[in-house]
C-alpha cells in the first residue's frame, strides 16, 4: 500500500507494479480517476475527452481516435520536456518528420506549437495570450526550437539524414554525445508510438 498526499491529504493508491503492469493509457486513466477523487482537483492535461481539432502540422492525425492516440503519445512524452522550453519538443518534432516518410525541415513552428496548444489546453504557459495564434504568441518557444533544429538537420544543410542512417556517428550534430544519444532515444520510441497510430 502507498499513500499519497493531494491538497494535505492523504489517499491511498494501488501498489506501483500494478501501474506499471498498464499499458501507459490505461495507468494514465487510472491515476486520473484516482486523483479526480481529491476535492477539488481537474486534471486538464489527462482526460480524453477531448473533441476532435482540426490540426495544421500535425495533420496525419486526421480522426479522434488518432488524436486521442497523440494526447496519450504526448502526455507520455512529458516527463522528458520543460513544455515551455522551445527546443524540449525537438524529439516530437523530429518524430513526426520521420513518421510522415521526409527528412526536409517542415519549419511551420507557429501551427506545430498551435497544434501543442490546442491538443492540451493549457499546458503551454510561456505564450502571450493576447496575441492571436501567430509568431508573437509562441515567439520565445519557436526561436528556440528553430536554433534547435538547425543543430540537428544537418544534411545537406537543410534535412535530417535518411532515418536507418540518423543514428550513426557518420553524421556530426552540434550537440555534446549525451544530448544526441537522448534525443535519439526519445525520438525512436516516439517514432514507434505514431507508426503504431498512423
């Protein structure tokens, strides 16, 4: 038995090898429920009841079931972004390059974190509200991730290397090893979840 505290109180959750035994939707759902019984508390970011969006970069997402499949996909990629760090999302970002069969920098930063933004409401904080969806509202996060990515589409200048060849030492990224071999990682488990999707 484990106890959690949720505003000052005390809950008590299922055994953690229980959660991680769950598929990830499922655990999700499952410590949503959990923590929907704590007074107060809205999980904005773990619920599924979402409507169906139309999206602008991530457009093969093209039915319900496929964007509640990304929300689930994104919610599980969080613990490994600051989501108001612009050049956090580089691995989402890359995935779905790949997932979508290029390598060519799409560069509409402006729909891809509209995208982010209207996936998980609120999840993004490090915008300016007053600004309509455009360059300004997302400005420190695109400049960010578009230094990022200049880093890491380095083929012929403009493009991410062929995607059985991406992982090799062959190609020089400007990022340190530890940086590269983690964004890899993540970039190939996200890479798995959207071909499982699309």
């Amino acid at each position: 038995m484990h106890l959690i505290t949720i505003n000052g109180k005390k809950y008590i959750a299922e055994a953690v090898s229980k959660l991680n035994a769950m598929s990830f939707g499922d655990a999700i759902r499952e410590m949503s429920d959990l923590l929907s019984t704590a007074d107060g508390y809205d999980p904005p970011l773990l619920s599924t009841n979402h409507p169906y969006i139309s999206l602008q970069f991530l457009t093969a997402f093209n039915t319900l079931e496929k964007q509640v499949a990304l929300r689930d996909v994104i919610n599980a990629f969080l613990p490994y972004v600051n989501e108001n760090v612009g050049l956090d999302w580089l691995p989402l970002y890359i995935a779905y390059t790949f997932a979508r069969g290029k390598q060519y920098l799409f560069k509409d930063y402006v729909a891809f974190f509209t995208d982010i933004d209207a996936l998980l409401p609120g999840l993004l904080t490090n915008v300016n509200e007053a600004m309509k969806p455009s360059y300004n509202k997302y400005k420190s996060l695109i400049k960010s991730l578009s230094e990022e990515c200049g880093r890491w589409y380095v083929y012929n200048g403009t493009n991410l290397p062929p995607s059985n060849e991406w992982t090799i030492s062959l190609y020089q990224y400007h990022v340190d090893d530890d940086r590269r071999k983690n964004v890899q990682v993540q970039v190939l488990s996200l890479l798995k979840s959207f071909r499982n999707i699309l």
